[in-house]
C-alpha cells in the first residue's frame, strides 16, 4: 500500500475526516461538489495544509501524524503534485519549468536540463522547450505541468482538477493521453475532481466526497451503476429512491411503492436508468408493471435525448425521444402516466 | 451640437487649463536659463562635480541600503501575523508625510555624538559619527526613500499567487529557494519600481540631510544642496545641476510609466 491516509483537517467552515487508501499503480478519484474539501484533502497529502488529527503515510514513512507530533515539510515528501490552473512558473522557459523540481533537489544543472529535455520529449513537447509557459496551448500546459511533477520520480503523484481548465473540445482527447501517461508512473495516484467523466475514465476506483465525508467508495463501476447518495445519483443521472423492502415490493420514504423483479427485505436503494422510464398520456394496460402518474414539471435537452422530470408521488426523470416528446405533447404541466418494468429497477441494501 | 457628446464642460476646461500652466510654466522658466552654450563647462565647476559625485554614490548606497532592509521589511508586513502590524506600517510610511526638515532633526537627537539617542554609543564603540559625514548623507536618504520601496514591494508581495509557492515546494523548493526562484521574480516588477522611486526620491532629499548631515562641499554638499547655495552666487552652475536632476526625473517617469499608470491606460481604453 503505497498511500495510507486518515485525514482530519478543520479549516473554516470546513470539517474533514476522510480515509483514503491507493496502491503502486492506481488511480483514486476523489470525486465531489465543490466544498467538499476535495481541494483540502489534497493540500493535506502535499503538506501544504497540516492534519488536526489522523496520519498520513507513504511508502511506509510517516508524513503527518499530529498525535505523534511529526510533520514532514512539503519539499521533503517526494509528492508530485499537479495543481488546479497547472501554475507554471510564468518568468521560466517550459525547459527550466520541468527542470525546477531536480534543480531544488541539488541536481547540477546540465544534467537537470537533460533529464526535464527527456520528459518533454516523453510529453511530446520537446520543440517549446525554450517557451515561455503562457505561449502554450492549455493542454500543453498540462502536459509540462505534469512533466514537471513526474520528473522528480515521486512516490505519489496528486493531480488537482487536471483536466477543468481546458475547454470542452480538446478535453476528450486530453483525457486519453493523460490515461496513458499516468499509466507510465508506478506509484499511486490520487486525482481530484467534479466530472464524473474526468474520473470514470482515468481512475481504478472512486471515493465520493461530500461535505467533508466519504459518502461512498468503490470500483467505478459499483459507484455509477448502484450509487448510494443524491450527488451521486445526479451525477451519472440515474433516479434514486429510497425504501423499505419485503418480497417484491418496495414502499418508498416519500410514499408510493416500486415493484421489483427479485425478491428483497429490509432498507434498501431503488436505481431506476431514466432510459428504462417509459411515458404515456393514458393509464396504460397490461402486464404487471411499475406504473405512477404525474405531471411534467421540467423538459430538459441533452444532445439528442430529452430528459422529462416528472413530479408525483413518486418523481422521477425519463429519458424519451424528440420524437415521443411531439407525438405525447410533452410539456410543463401535462399530466403523464410513467412506468417501469419490474426487470429494470436494481434494488440494493443501504 | 455644442451640447452633444461626453466633452468636457467650459468652466472646468478653463480650471484645468490654470493647472496645467502651473504645471507647465516653472519647468519652462528653468529651460529658458539654461546656459546650453557651455553646459559642459559648467559641469567641470568644482563645486557641480562635487556634488554630482556625491550624489549618485550617496543615492545608489541608499537604494542599496533600502533594498538591503526594506524587502526583508516588507515581507515581514506582507506575510508576517503579528500584532502592532498596522503600527509598523504606519511607523514605516511616517518619513513620507513627515516634513524632511524634521525628519532630519529626529536624526539628530537619535544619531549625532553629543546626546544622541544612540549616537554617542555608537561613537564610544567605533569611533564613528554620522553626522556631516558622507554616512550621514546615505542615513538621511535611507530614512526618506526607504518607505517609497516598502510600500511598493509589500504590494507587490501582496499581489503574488502563493499557490505559486506552494507548486515550488511541492517540487522539493525550501523557503530560500522558494523566495530566490519564484518570489522575487513574480514581483521584480514591483521591486524594480520601488527601487527606482527609492532612488529618486534620495536623489532629490533636501531637508533632512542639510539639517542632519550639514551642507560641506565635497562631503555633504549633495546636488539639491549645491542648487540651492549656487543659487546666489553662480547661477548659471546651479540652473544646470537643476537641469541635470530634472533629466534624471524625466528618465524615471518615463520607465515607470506602465507601473504607475499601465491601470489608467487599460481602464481608459475597456
């Protein structure tokens, strides 16, 4: 285990208490609104912010443990860090940028320089070594910024919202090559971000922070398809709805009831994907199904599909055609019937 | 269509054109005696030399000096969190509202031999005094110029990103290299500014020297001085020495014009 963390940090209004764990070689996002002291717990790792209570260890040297009284300054941890905005040294060419951290550590200067013209090279951005940083582009930027962090060898690397200052074109394609240049670096990396996204397809594994604590963790995979709080849910935009289960039907906190396909008791997480919400200006008749009326109370567009939210007693959001929206005059105030099939609700206990 | 538009009205106009004549025409009425004829003969007068000499080496000594203490000064102000903050600074700013004369006379009472606050100490210890001494000159200047790149340099600290810092310590950067190859740079700047309005403002220090330092041709006598002594005497020496002060302000100005006024012009032109 390459970083072992139990974080407690008071800052402001802000009251964090977080544990994280991340092994040689993998990707932790810390994924969360803004506030949620994502930025902090990041300061905290780095050094720049110091812990109230807990411990911070890396390779197996403490950092931070205020119960001990031992605190390693941030220049002595050995932690890449690639911040917010990147920060590059405006007055330094990108050459010097990348050579900064082996120069401060006493490497000579020649074979600094050859080092950090080594990492552009990797970064493919051997030709602007002489550049002053504001002439780069901001995926350039990035990618000298962490050059600039990986070149010192670090046994962490910390990346700070690596991909929010860049605009949406080039963020996909961005998104990939940091994927692969993270992948050369065998310690443990901790990425801190606000887009599902972002985290989804560069990390092994998703801690959800909110409000200073940890409101879910696990493979990326378990956290968007069975997500286990409202950010969440919003995030990835499912519909989640909380209840009580016996045999197949769930009645729901809010009232009203979900049928399910497998039997479950007990407190229980209702995800319903808004494409399995089907909508129909008359009760439908038929099979045993999900069906709950109500009236349309917002229409959103999100590139070819339409999000419907419809409040009743239960609300919930359905994802149609623009076609089915015209066909069904679906608008503010129509009053709708919504249902599900029995199949498409994943129940899971809380 | 007289009304029309965003000029400006008649009677301010008139008002504003006053002020600028009063401006305008005292530097008009130096140009005018000038004696461009043989400038450089009366710069070779013994008593112009002298003083020029004594000028620039008292001035530079005194940028030196104000850099040497004041940056440090003002990091203290810009990052230290201690009270009497607010004191300090207003004990720091004091020498620019204070009149020099005074100011000179406070020097005085705290640095000359006789009963001096310290003065007499110092005299005891390194048989040294600074009173009509070329020191004396560099110590008076200190005291009026020091604040102008306190003030500016605290701003400038003030301004820098500290995420800055922070990324260099990240990189493996201790606090003096962190200073060394980020701070400074990020406020050269401002450093630069404060240095040179330091520079020029002990470049033309008056008051306080010829109250503590005295006014001894070739020792004290810096070129304010000699310009207000020739005055009666040597006229066309003095009117030179004036022209050479203004031609070093006009320089000043000129490089300084971004930092001072690089704000209005970007305000004027959004």
């Amino acid at each position: 285990m390459t970083l072992h963390a139990d974080v407690g940090v008071r800052l402001g209004r802000l009251d964090l208490s977080v544990a994280l764990d991340a092994a040689d070689g993998e990707t932790v996002a810390v994924l969360g609104p803004n506030g949620a002291g994502k930025s902090t717990l990041l300061r905290s790792l780095a050094g720049l912010v110091p812990l109230d209570e807990g411990s911070i260890t890396v390779d197996d040297t403490l950092m931070d443990d205020p119960a001990a009284g031992t605190f390693v300054v941030p220049e002595r941890r050995g932690v890449g860090v690639v911040f917010q905005d990147y920060l590059l040294f405006p007055h330094l060419s990108v050459l010097e940028n990348v050579a900064f951290g082996l120069r401060s550590r006493g490497v000579a200067r020649t074979e600094a320089r050859r080092r950090a013209q080594e990492w552009l090279a990797r970064v493919g951005l051997a030709d602007r070594a002489g550049a002053k940083p504001r002439l780069l582009s901001g995926g350039q930027q990035q990618r000298v910024a962490l050059a600039r962090a990986l070149v010192t060898e670090p046994r962490l690397v910390l990346l700070d919202e690596p991909l929010a200052a860049l605009d949406v074109g080039t963020r996909t394609e961005l998104r990939r090559d940091l994927r692969t240049l993270l992948a050369t670096f065998g310690g443990a990396r901790v990425l801190v971000t606000h887009e599902l996204l972002d985290a989804v397809a560069l990390a092994d594994r998703l801690v959800v922070l909110e409000d200073g604590r940890v409101a879910q963790t696990g493979a990326v995979h378990e956290v968007t398809t069975r997500p286990r709080s409202r950010y969440v849910a919003d995030l990835v935009g499912v519909n989640l709805l909380r209840g009580v289960a016996h045999g197949h039907e769930i009645t729901l906190d809010g009232g009203g009831t979900v049928v399910t396909a497998d039997p479950v008791a007990g407190d229980v997480y209702v995800a319903i994907q808004p494409s399995s919400v089907s909508l129909h200006r008359a009760r439908p008749e038929g099979s045993p199904r999900n069906v709950w009326s109500g009236r349309v109370r917002g229409v959103d567009l999100l590139g070819d599909r339409i999000r419907i939210h419809v409040d009743g007693v239960v609300p919930i959001v359905a994802e149609v055609t623009a076609g089915a929206v015209g066909d069904l005059g679906l608008h503010d105030g129509v009053d709708v019937w919504a249902t599900v099939k029995a199949t498409d609700v994943s129940v899971y206990a809380i | 269509m007289k009304r029309r538009g965003r000029g400006v009205p008649l009677v301010p106009a008139l008002l504003a054109g006053v002020a600028i004549a009063f401006f305008a025409l005292p530097l008009i009425g130096l140009l005018r005696r000038v004696p461009w004829s043989n400038l450089g003969s009366t710069l070779q007068e013994p008593a112009a030399r002298d003083a020029i000499r004594l000028s620039v080496e008292c001035s530079l000594w005194s940028t030196f000096f104000s850099v040497l203490f004041g940056v440090p000064l003002a990091y203290v102000l810009a990052r230290g969190k201690f009270p009497g903050r607010s004191f300090v600074r207003a004990l720091v700013i004091l020498p620019m509202v204070l009149p020099p004369v005074v100011g000179g006379a406070a020097l005085l009472f705290a640095f000359q031999r006789n009963n001096g606050l310290v003065g007499g100490l110092i005299y005891d210890l390194f048989d040294f005094q600074f009173t009509f001494s070329k020191w004396g000159v560099v110590l008076a200047e200190t005291f009026v110029a020091m604040p102008f790149l306190v003030i500016t340099v605290e701003a400038g600290l003030r301004s820098v990103d500290r995420r800055y810092e922070d990324a260099a310590a990240s990189l493996g950067a201790g606090r003096w290299t962190v200073f060394r190859r980020v701070t400074v740079p990020m406020i050269a700047p401002a450093l630069i500014a404060g240095a040179a309005l330091a520079w020029a403002r002990a470049l033309g220090e008056f008051g306080a020297t010829i109250t503590f330092a005295g006014n001894i041709q070739g020792r004290t006598q810096t070129t304010p001085l000699a310009v207000y002594n020739l005055l009666e005497t040597q006229q066309p020496v003095a009117i030179t020495l004036s022209l050479v002060l203004l031609a070093i302000s006009i320089v000043i100005l000129v490089s300084l014009r971004d930092h001072w006024f690089g704000g209005l012009r970007d305000r004027e032109s959004a």
